[in-house]
C-alpha cells in the first residue's frame, strides 16, 4: 500500500492543480489517439465476439496506462 501511495504522490506532484492535469491529460490523448482507437475497437471486438473478460480488462488497462503515462514533453509543456 505504501507504494501505490507513494507512486500517486509523485503522480500528482508533477502538476500544478487540477486544470493544468486536465490540459496535459487532453494533450497526452491527443497525442496518442491512433493507439487509444486501435486499443478501443480492440475491446469492443473481443466483447462482441468472445466475450473475454480478462483479455477485456487487460485492454483496458493498456488504454488506461496509454491516456495516464505522460510524455516527458508534455510535463514540461
């Protein structure tokens, strides 16, 4: 537990309130859109077709992870 705390706190640190976080997040999605599409009809696939809970959640989280892991470039920005 202390180091999920640990690591959100570091997280947080490296904005300077909650509207630069929402700008660097749509920048940072912007940025990645071709694999946040690819990673979405990849899910919706897997759900109408196999219905693979745990490949579902493991693309989701690629797809989380994809719009939360910030380019060094764009915490600077």
């Amino acid at each position: 537990m202390d180091n999920i705390t640990y690591a959100l706190s570091n997280y947080k640190a490296q904005f300077g309130n909650f509207t630069d976080f929402i700008s660097k997040l749509s920048l940072n999605i912007m940025g990645n859109v071709f694999t946040l599409k690819t990673l979405g009809n990849s899910i919706m696939n897997e759900y109408l077709h196999n219905r693979n809970m745990t490949i579902i959640f493991d693309l989701l989280g690629k797809f989380t992870i994809t719009c939360l892991k910030m380019d060094e470039s764009i915490l600077t920005h």
